[in-house]
C-alpha cells in the first residue's frame, strides 16, 4: 500500500472526489471489513458497519488532521461502531454471534467459523483480516496501528491455537 | 488427535507456512520434514488449515464483493459536500482571545494619551503646606496611644518565645549529651569486656600449653624410667654373669641354696 498515495486520494476526496474516495474504499474495504467481521462475528453486521463507517467517514473528512493516517482513522471509525453494535447486542441479550447461518453457496464452515470466534480479539482480528484481503500483512499492521512483525507473530500463533481446538 | 513437532522447528513450520522463510531455511527445513515423521504431519496439517481458511475467505468473495458495490453505488448517489479548503472559524476562540487583547491594550494606551496634565509640583507644595503637619501630628499621636502598647507587647512576646526557645534548646543539647554519653559508656564497657574475655582466652590457652607440657613431661619421664629399668636389669645380668665367671662353684652353690 502507497501512503502517499493514499494521502493524495484522501486530500482530493475531501474536495468532494467521488472518484478518489471509491478507489480509497476498494483499498481498504476488505480489511476493514475483516476487522468488523472478526469484532461482530456476524457477516451481515460486519457488512452494514463496513459501509456505515465509508459513508461516515466520506462526511466527516474534514475531521482528519493528516491525511496519511487514513487508515488508521477510517479503522477506529469502525471499531467504534462495532463497539456500539456490541453494547447493544449486549443489552438485548442477542447471542447471534456463534448462530450466523453459513452462506448456501458458501459450504459448512461452521465448525471453523465457530472456532475463530472463539479465538482471543488479538489473534482473531488480524486471522479474519489477513485471510480476506489476501493475505497482506503490511496493510493490516496500517489498520490496526502496530508493527508488521506483531501481526505476523499473531496471525502464527493464532493458526497455532485455531490448529489445536480444530484438532481436539 | 494433537501432534507434537520437535520443539525447535515448530516455529521455523509455522513461519515456512506463512511463507517467512527463506529458501535456505525453508531447504534445510524440507530436509528435516523428509526424515521426521511428526513434523511432517504437522507441517501438512498446517498447509491444510491453511487450504481450509482460504476456501473459508474465498466462499466469502461473492457476498464481499456485492457489499463493495453496494456501496460504491451508495457513494455515487450520495450529494457531495466538500469541505472548505480553509477553515476560518476553526480557531475562532483563539482569535477572539487575539482580538481582546488588542482592544485592551488599545485603551491603555489611549487612556495614557488622554489623560488631564497635573501640575505635581504646585499640589505638592500645598499639600505640604496645608495637609502634611496634621498628618504627622496625628500620626505621632497614633503611635503614642496606640503602637506603643502594642510595641511593649510584642517585645514581651518575642523575649518569652526567646526564653521558650533557649529553654528547648538546651534540653534539647542535654538530652543530646547524655546520649552520646550512654552511647560513649556502652562502647567502654563494650571494650573492657571485649579486653577480659580476650584476656580469658590468653590465660585458658596458657593452661592448655602448661597442660600440654605436663603431660609431655609426664611421658618422657615414665620413659626415662622404663630406660633406666631397662638398664638396671641389663646391668644386674651382666653382674651375675661376671660373678658366675668369678666363682662358678659358689654361685652354683648359692643357686643351689636358693
């Protein structure tokens, strides 16, 4: 991923650039929304959150001081809302984190799907982010605003761990 | 079922399984995975998990990619508001503080500018003059009726605080005394105990060594005597011998009588 790239796209689209912005969104939508879907554990949460954090954040460009730390920024957006999402699933006592039907086209990864929930947020996180968008470990250290050899020691030991309760 | 590698290449499996290695390490741990069995397996279970986690993202591809284009179709029916390129009103209390300022410093300045001439000269002079030596006078008077009193009080204040404080002082410097005192008295008593017992152990190890040479002496006398015995009886056998030599017959005899 470019920074500079990304900061050059994020001073234009806060000019209005629709055209800037849509590639920034290409850029980082599935990291993001492997970081919302790691966080809900719901795909259809994680997709509305997704989409709910770009539009937000479209509106609220302005607010971003520099504009290299776009990911960074856009991430904790969506944290915040799946942070909201959580509170409130909290307070309706809605356990549909381990009850997400499989996609009918998609094959029974229930058991899977089941075990990376119950991983820890650290290692879940940057899995979940890793094996949606393609296994760039530069742009997830970017989202979540740590180094790359954090994430790759992460991302191993929860493979390692995932390994384990898969094996049990 | 758990397998269990060998501890010192599991780390270097699960990094050649994110493909961290490199081709020298990764050769040299394909050699170890073709001659241990449980590395092996480990390492294929991992590439496994790994095949099993892709497939797992990939049956999410179609649902991610109509979500992306959902929402880029959202973003282009969206009416834009571009934000201003500056922004004047964002630091507008820091401004305001900066224009307050101004206006105050503006009115001092025009108050020093505008303010009535004062002849300092002719005002002091009747002030001297009308005001000054009922001023002192009262003053005086002032002093008389009232500090006074409160001068005389003060000074009897300050002499008891003095005398509180000399007082405490010296107790102070007497309590100090006679602590170093009873300090200096149990190092003496510490020394003139530690003299006598050193003392002591002089005079027990002067009886060991009397002891000692008693019992030296003792041996080399029972010695002596043992020698002397010895000798005695050697001499008393030679003796007989020469008298035998001397006077076989009488000695014979007296053997006999014997």
């Amino acid at each position: 991923m470019d920074e500079r790239s990304d900061q050059s796209l994020t001073a234009r689209s806060r000019l209005g650039d629709k055209a800037a912005y849509e590639q920034l969104v290409l850029r980082h939508y599935r990291n993001l929304l492997g970081l919302c879907y790691a966080m809900l554990m719901n795909f259809n949460d994680a997709q509305d959150v997704c989409q709910e954090t770009f539009l937000r954040g479209f509106e609220k460009l302005r607010d971003l001081r520099d504009d290299s730390l776009f990911a960074n920024w856009i991430t904790q957006i969506a944290r915040r809302l799946c942070v909201d999402i959580l509170r409130q699933r909290k307070k309706k006592q809605i356990v549909s984190t381990l009850n997400e039907q499989p996609c009918p086209s998609a094959g029974d990864y229930s058991d899977l799907t089941t075990a990376i929930a119950r991983l820890p947020d650290d290692y879940r996180i940057p899995l979940v982010m890793y094996y949606l968008d393609g296994h760039d470990e530069r742009a997830i250290a970017s989202h979540l605003g740590t180094s790359q050899s954090t994430v790759c020691r992460r991302i191993q030991a929860a493979k390692q761990l995932l390994h384990e309760r898969l094996s049990e | 079922m758990n397998i269990n590698p060998c501890p010192n290449h599991k780390t270097d499996i699960e990094a050649c399984c994110c493909g961290h290695l490199s081709a020298s390490q990764t050769a040299s741990l394909k050699k170890h995975l073709s001659e241990c069995n449980s590395c092996r397996r480990y390492y294929e279970a991992l590439i496994q998990q790994d095949k099993q986690l892709t497939a797992w993202a990939d049956s999410l591809d179609s649902r991610i990619q109509a979500g992306q284009n959902s929402l880029l179709q959202q973003l282009r029916e969206k009416e834009v508001h571009p934000a201003p390129a500056a922004q004047p009103f964002r630091y507008s209390y820091f401004w305001n503080a900066v224009a307050a300022g101004l206006l105050i410093a503006a009115g001092f300045f025009a108050a020093r500018l505008f303010q009535p001439a004062v002849n300092q000269e002719k005002l002091f002079a009747e002030w001297s003059r009308a005001i000054q030596p009922q001023m002192e006078q009262k003053l005086a008077a002032a002093v008389a009726q009232q500090l006074r009193p409160e001068l005389v009080q003060m000074r009897n204040d300050l002499a008891d605080k003095m005398t509180t404080q000399i007082n405490d002082s010296a107790a102070q410097t007497v309590a100090l005394s006679q602590a170093m005192n009873a300090k200096l008295i149990r190092e003496f008593a510490d020394a003139i105990q530690t003299v006598q017992s050193r003392d002591r152990q002089l005079v027990s190890d002067a009886f060991s060594r009397m002891e000692e040479k008693r019992q030296q002496d003792k041996k080399q006398t029972q010695k002596a005597v043992t020698s002397l015995a010895m000798a005695t009886g050697e001499e008393i056998a030679r003796t007989r011998r020469q008298l035998s030599e001397v006077s076989p017959v009488l000695f014979d005899s007296s053997n006999t009588n014997q």
